[in-house]
C-alpha cells in the first residue's frame, strides 16, 4: 500500500480529451518528464493508486495528455477528471542531485531546522493560495507559518526529509 509520506502532489486531471482514454493533465512540477517512472498515483476513496502511463505528450507550458495503460475509452477518463495527481518520491530522490528543481509540495512532511533555533517542526501542508506561497508547519500544539522562498534555504537533504532554513531574526 502506498502512503502519503510516500508521494507528492504534481497536479491534477482536468478532463477527457477525445474518446481514446486519454486526460488533461494540469502539472505544478513536470518531474514526470525529467525522472524515469512508470506510472502516476491519483487518490481514489482516499486510497494511493497508481496508474500506469502508457503515453503523454505536452500541450503547454503546464498541461500535458496523458494515456494511461487500461484507460482506453472517454468514459473510464471522465471518472478520473478532477483526480489530485502524486509522484513517488523514492524516483524522484533517486535521481536526486543539486540541479533539481523542487515543487513546493515536495517538502510535505519534511523537518524543518533552522539554523538559529533548531528544529521548528513537520511540514504539514502547503498554503499557496495566495501570491506568497507558506509553509504550515506543526510541532505537537505549535503551528508556525513560514514564508516559502529559496532565500531562506540553506540546504534540502531529501534522504532525510530535512530542510535547513535560515530564517531572519524575529520571524519565528
């Protein structure tokens, strides 16, 4: 069974395109693309499930179509629009290396240490709803919000799931 620890989000189906099996997909991060990885993982009755991918091809900047393996007709691709679409990490950290562009999302359940005050905490969610993007983190009953952004970023080491900030002084 897939765990949520185990994936990241990268996007989400739109909606069917033409009568093939084939779906929209909108994508925050294009590592489907830049890491070799048989299939995707949508949430289905809040199960992880992975869909294999038979082909894709890019239609913009940020939407590709995407055929998975026994998804061959209009109507089993409608059942998928909407669908929160997740990439595994284990590829992803694989293939790991200091060029790799990270999504906000990659970051989910990865400790926060700051260089001054130590460990903050578990990053729970992602709030990018508005122009600046936030990390909620959570330790026991202590929430903090901190601002997404690479200048406060001294290190990521995605094999332990840590993130070294330094953050200025009086945020925290």
């Amino acid at each position: 069974m897939i765990t949520e620890n185990e994936v990241f989000k990268i996007g989400k189906f739109i909606k069917p395109h033409g009568i093939k099996g084939e779906i929209n997909f909108f994508f925050e991060n294009d590592v489907f693309d830049r890491v070799d990885c048989p299939y995707l993982i949508c949430r289905i009755d809040n199960i992880l499930v992975p869909f294999f991918i038979e082909e894709y091809r890019f239609k913009g900047k940020e939407t590709a179509l995407i055929k998975f393996e026994d998804i061959d007709d209009e109507d089993k691709a409608r059942r998928m629009s909407g669908l929160e679409v997740y990439f595994p990490r284990k590829y992803y950290e694989e293939e790991s290396n200091d060029e790799i562009e990270y999504s906000w999302n990659f970051f989910i359940g990865f400790s926060v240490i700051d260089k001054a005050a130590g460990k903050l905490g578990i990053i729970e969610d992602i709030d990018d709803k508005t122009i600046n993007t936030l990390f909620l983190v959570k330790d026991g009953e202590n929430e903090l919000i901190i601002p997404a952004t690479e200048d406060f970023i001294e290190k990521i080491d995605a094999k332990k799931k840590a993130l070294y900030l330094a953050l200025p002084e009086g945020l925290i």
